[in-house]
C-alpha cells in the first residue's frame, strides 16, 4: 500500500482596499488606476456626446431646474 504524502500550500494574502472594503484578488494599484483612468474617459466621452444633444441638454436643464426648486422650497421651511 502506497503512503499518501501531505503537503502544506501557502495561500497568498487577499488584499483590500482600504476606503471601501472589496477584497481585490490578482489586482494591484496600477491596475486599479488604468481600469479608474479608462472608466474617466469613457464618462467624458459620454458627457461630450449628451453635450451635443440638444434635446438631451434641454431636458437636463429642465429636471436641474426642478430639483433646485425642490431644494428652495425644503430649505424654505426650516
């Protein structure tokens, strides 16, 4: 009969991020800030695009005006 041979397997640390707590398995900081610099641009990008909707930015207009009467009319009433 064959002796079964144990071995011990070191696991690596899983790191975290420290403002919000996501475990990052195989990532690092220069991987979290070209994914942090791709989501940027991808948002100016979609910014430019609403920006030259002329329909899109009046409609924005008119739901920011709205909210800020909101606000004026909370804030009236304290």
């Amino acid at each position: 009969m064959a002796i079964k041979k144990t071995t011990t397997v070191k696991k690596t640390p899983v790191k975290k991020t420290s403002s919000i707590g996501i475990s990052l398995m195989g990532s690092n900081k220069a991987d979290m800030r070209k994914w942090e610099i791709e989501s940027a641009l991808s948002t100016l990008k979609r910014a430019d695009e609403i920006r030259k909707n002329t329909k899109m930015m009046a409609d924005v207009k008119k739901l920011a005006q709205e909210q800020v009467n909101v606000l004026n009319n909370f804030t009236k009433g304290k």
